[in-house]
C-alpha cells in the first residue's frame, strides 16, 4: 500500500540524464522558496540555486519531461497516494505501516478509514486530467533522493544508486515500459544517507516546502540513541558519525541560549 512519502516526483541528476538535458536552452531565474512547488536534491543551499522551468527547454526536451512525469502520474501507487491526500486522512493500513509516528492500536482510523471516501478517486483522477506538468519548475542540482516512510525500511533520506536511476530513467523514457520500478525503497546499497533531523535550509534536500519541519530544540534526537541498528546505520562509524552530528547540534542550541543571556 502506498505511504503518502512512497510517491514521490523525483529530480533527475544531469549526469545521468544527459541525452534528457544535455542541449536544453536554459533560462534560470532566482529561487523563491516561498513558490516552490517541488521539492529539491543536492547537498546545499545557496544564492546561487536557481530554477529552471519546463518551458524553458526546446520542444525535444519539454515533451520528454512531461511524458515522464505523466508516466509516473499514471502509475498505480502515484493514484492512490494523491487520492489520500485529497481525502484528507490517511488509509488506516497506511497510517499504521508508517515507521514511527503511528497511531495508537486503538485509534479510530483503524476501523473507520479502511477506505477512501466517495467520489475521492473520482476527484483525483478529474485533477489528473487537468494538471499540466508545464507550470512546474525545478532547480538544478545533481543528486535524486528518496525518503521512504515504511515498516522494516530505513527513515534516513538515501541517494538512488546508479542502478536505480537507470531503471527510473528506462521507464520514464520507454515508448512502452516494462514495468514500474515504483515506488523504490532503499536498501543496504544505499550507502549515501541523509539525517532527516538535520533541517532542510542546512542540507538542501526536500521534496517541498511542507515536506517535513525542522527539529524542535525539546524535541528528542535519535541519533543519540545507544543502541545501534543496520537497518538505519550500515557500519558502526556511520552511527557514530551521525550522533556526532546529534551532539554538534545540541551544543549549537545551547550555545545559542547561553548566547542570549544578558
């Protein structure tokens, strides 16, 4: 069943889609975050991001990028997951294979939102048909990034391997696809990971605007947990690593507050 993370519109990487991109005319404007309607991948932010819209490229290329994020509309698990929204709440099947953050046994959206509303997928698919691809911009940047929201599957955010950009890249561009590689969820080969606790400002990675908040200050970060698992951590160092970071930013937090003693 789909996650409501599980779907995501991704952002190419130009050196693995080249024959995409690669004699494209572009036409960059200053990024407003405040407009963005997608999210980003890289590994910061900056002054110098900028924003590319479709109708920017030649006609070669706008067709190819729409007929992509047409395909990945279409897809089984694209419907679902933007029928959910539309609706409001979340399946009860889906909010309960959540990884953390699931509700109580008992909470009522167990037995009370088993399914979708009706007329939802009707109203999801009436925007479907009228959604043009055209009014999205996206910022350049080289990486594609997946975070996943699903039982027995890391929450850190993972960069797509070569492997799977390249099955992404083949159904997007098929005449005729074999089959979806949607959604993807990473594994052990996923080796370059993102903390999510780490805000999107610092680290430049986020699917939108309202993809996720920073971490409160009171909030608990479980990066400093003791315990070690391969699921989320693939060495020892990695863990360690990562509640490193945890220490260097509560030691920021409280340095700040001491900061603004008189």
């Amino acid at each position: 069943m789909a996650s409501f993370h599980d779907t995501e519109l991704l952002i190419f990487s130009r050196s693995s889609c080249r024959n995409i991109n690669s004699s494209a005319q572009m036409s960059f404007q200053p990024t407003n975050r405040s407009s963005l309607f997608l999210g980003v991948s890289g590994s910061q932010t900056g002054a110098g991001l900028r924003q590319l819209a479709i109708h920017n490229l030649d006609q070669a290329h706008q067709d190819t990028v729409t007929s992509a994020i047409a395909r990945i509309l279409d897809t089984d698990i694209a419907e679902i997951t933007y029928a959910q929204i539309i609706d409001g709440l979340p399946l009860g099947e889906v909010a309960f294979e959540s990884r953390g953050g699931m509700p109580h046994r008992d909470h009522p959206i167990n037995h009370c939102h088993d399914k979708l509303c009706d007329g939802i997928l009707d109203s999801t698919r009436g925007f479907r048909s009228t959604f043009y691809p055209n009014i999205l911009k996206f910022d350049s940047r080289n990486a594609v990034y997946v975070h996943p929201d699903r039982e027995n599957v890391t929450y850190r955010i993972c960069r797509l391997t070569s492997e799977k950009r390249l099955q992404l890249l083949k159904f997007l561009t098929a005449e005729v696809p074999d089959h979806s590689p949607l959604p993807i969820l990473p594994n052990e080969k996923n080796d370059y990971r993102i903390d999510p606790e780490e805000s999107p400002q610092e680290t430049g990675i986020y699917k939108d605007i309202w993809d996720r908040s920073e971490l409160r200050e009171d909030a608990y970060d479980q990066r400093l947990r003791d315990v070690w698992n391969k699921l989320d951590y693939l060495t020892h160092s990695d863990k360690g690593n990562a509640a490193d970071r945890a220490l260097e930013r509560r030691n920021r937090i409280f340095q700040g507050r001491f900061d603004g003693e008189p």
